[in-house]
C-alpha cells in the first residue's frame, strides 16, 4: 500500500465514522460559525466550546464531499484540548499544508497531514480548509471578544 492509499482510507474512515459529529444545542457557550462552498456545494456549521482558554470542545455537522466531511471530523480531533492561541496557529500550518508549503509538523499532528496531497487538485482546497476556516473564525471572535 503505498502512502496515498493510506491517506485516502484515513480521509475515508473519517467520512464514514467522523469523530464529534453533531451540534450542541443546549450550552449557549459554544460559538458556531456556518460556512458554505458554493464551488462543490460542501455546507458546514462548526461549534468551538472554549473555556479558561482552552478548547474544550468542537462539534461541526454539514454535508458534502468526502474531503470536506471528513476535513471537519479531522479538525475537530486536531484542536480539541489545545489552548485557543495554539489553535489558531495550528490552522495556519494546515493551510501551509493544504498549499503544499512546509509546515511545522510539532504543531501540527496527528491525521490532518493527510491532506498534503490536496494541493495537487486545486478545486479541493476549498472543500478542505472550509470547517477549518470556520473554527479559525469562531477563535478569531473569540479573542477579539476576550481584548474588549
Ligand atoms: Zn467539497
């Protein structure tokens, strides 16, 4: 099996069986942020429950392609205990990534680097990145919330 093999059956494993699907209605504290890929058609609300700093959780429900579904699976376990600031950044390496530019691999982990093929479909990029961009503008908020 060679190791594009093996980032499509993560990529796969997370569609089928993504990780902290589904939104929380009842805590008001969680912020969501809605976001929409007209290109594809990839539509998806992401949660972010940040406490004391840290985020303690992150929901997304939506529909779409394999790429964005499991993308939102995938950010949700990359972000989930890491302090708001550090989440922040760890975007930013995944969309070094996404680019296909180096990325530091300390901050990112786990299976967000099997996106590094993404790049070479141009057309994908925004299927990847949209949960992404959305919990990236749920911490903004956030911390512009906390300055004020
Ligand atoms: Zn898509």
């Amino acid at each position: 099996m060679d190791i594009k093999d093996l980032y499509r059956q993560v990529i796969m494993d997370h569609y089928k069986y993504p990780k902290n699907k589904g939104l929380n209605t009842e805590n008001l504290n969680y912020f969501t942020v809605h976001m929409h890929n007209p290109s594809c058609g990839d539509d998806m609300t992401v949660q972010v429950l940040v406490e004391n700093d840290l985020i303690t959780d992150v929901r997304h429900q939506g529909t779409g392609c394999s790429i964005c579904c499991s993308s939102a699976s995938v950010l949700s376990e990359t972000l989930k205990a890491k302090h708001a600031n550090d989440g922040l950044e760890i975007i930013h390496e995944f969309y070094e990534l996404i680019k296909g530019l180096p990325y530091d691999s300390k901050k990112l982990e786990g299976d967000a680097i099997v996106y590094q093929t993404v790049h070479q479909f141009p057309a994908r990029i925004k299927c990847a990145t949209l949960a992404w961009k959305a919990a990236e503008a749920a911490l903004e908020t956030l911390a512009k919330r906390k300055d004020e």
